[in-house]
C-alpha cells in the first residue's frame, strides 16, 4: 500500500470517528457515569465490532449484505431496537449522585454492550464495503492490507472514543445532585433512541 493511498485512508478514518454517533454516545455515557477506564471496555467492544465489520467485508460478505434488501433489513431493526432498548434503560437508569472523583461501579457487559452497538448497524458494514476497495492495490496482498486499513481505523476510533470518555469524565463535577445524574440519564436516553430511530427509518443509500 502507497504512503499516499495509507494517508488518504487516514484522514478519511478520522472524519468518520470524530462524526457523533452511537459509539461516541455509548463512549460518553459509560465514562459520565463510571469513569475512564470503565469506558475503555466499552471503546474495545466498539473495536472489535469493526474488526469483525473489516473480515467481513474483506470476505466479500459484505457484498451480499448490500445487496439483499431482506438481509440488510433484519440486520437494520436488529439494530436499531438494541439502540433503543438502550436508550428506555438508560432514561430508566435510578440516578446515584456522584460526588468528588469517585465512581459508580460499572457493570458487567460493557465490552458486550459497545460490541453490540457496532455489530448490529448494518450501515457500518455497508459504508465499509463502499470505503476499503478504493484503498486495497488488486495487485498486492490484500489480506496485508486489510490488517493495515483495519489498524489504522481502529486505531483512530481508540483515540477519538476515549477522546469522548475523557471529555464526559471531566463533566462529572457538575453531577453533584440527583436532579443533574437523572437529567444526564435522560439525554443519553434520548440520543440512543433517537439513534435506534434513524437507524429504524434509514435507507442502504
């Protein structure tokens, strides 16, 4: 792969990563509520999604997911009802007040929750299918390059997510009272039933 062709890739890896969206939410919320390296499980989910999304497509299935209306829509609502049974948990979520640095104690499955968010948007893999093809040199190994563009991508998304995380930690002074956790549980509710329902309404194109 060409210096150029690899730099190309990286910018258009750091345009989708700095795009809000549910992985950025799913980054937020975990680090508001139970700090950094809580997030951190999450954001590795998130990765390994895309690596998954990556083999996929570097399989050729992703080509298939494009073009079959059935196997696109049932990956879509799939989707898009795990965003939003997030979202009904979260507005749901009894608010614990924080105070000073201390952290609430984060849950079990935040690896499986980031890892979900990412798995189950059809979008992602379609998008990825249309992206990494003008990137790979037919006349080279492509499994190579499909490690280098999967690296890259995730590399950047780690930077950008935990960005995120650490950005929400530094909120968590101002939740210092009840009304404040219950008004943050009901933003991020929001935002990933609102995702859950673009996702629901989105057409392939």
């Amino acid at each position: 792969m060409a210096l150029t062709t690899w730099l190309a890739f990286l910018l258009a890896a750091i345009l989708i990563a700095v795009s809000p969206g549910p992985g950025a939410a799913t980054s937020m919320s975990v680090g508001l509520r139970h700090g950094y390296w809580a997030a951190l499980r999450a954001i590795f989910g998130l990765q390994s999604a895309l690596v998954i999304q990556l083999c996929v497509v570097a399989a050729g299935l992703g080509a298939l997911l494009a073009a079959s209306t059935t196997a696109f829509n049932v990956m879509k609502f799939l989707g898009a009802g795990y965003l939003i049974w997030l979202g009904i948990q979260k507005w749901r979520d009894v608010p614990r007040m924080i105070d000073g640095e201390d952290v609430a104690a984060p849950p079990s499955g935040l690896f499986m929750q980031g890892l979900l968010v990412n798995l189950t948007n059809p979008k992602a893999i379609v998008f990825i299918a249309a992206l990494t093809p003008q990137f790979i040199d037919p006349a080279r190994p492509q499994w190579l390059q499909f490690l280098i563009l999967a690296a890259t991508m995730c590399g950047v998304d780690t930077i950008v997510m935990s960005g995120y995380a650490l950005l929400a930690t530094r909120l968590r002074r101002w939740l210092h009272d009840l009304r404040a956790m219950k008004a943050q549980n009901r933003f991020f509710g929001g935002i990933f039933v609102g995702a859950g329902v673009l996702l629901a309404t989105s057409a392939r194109n």
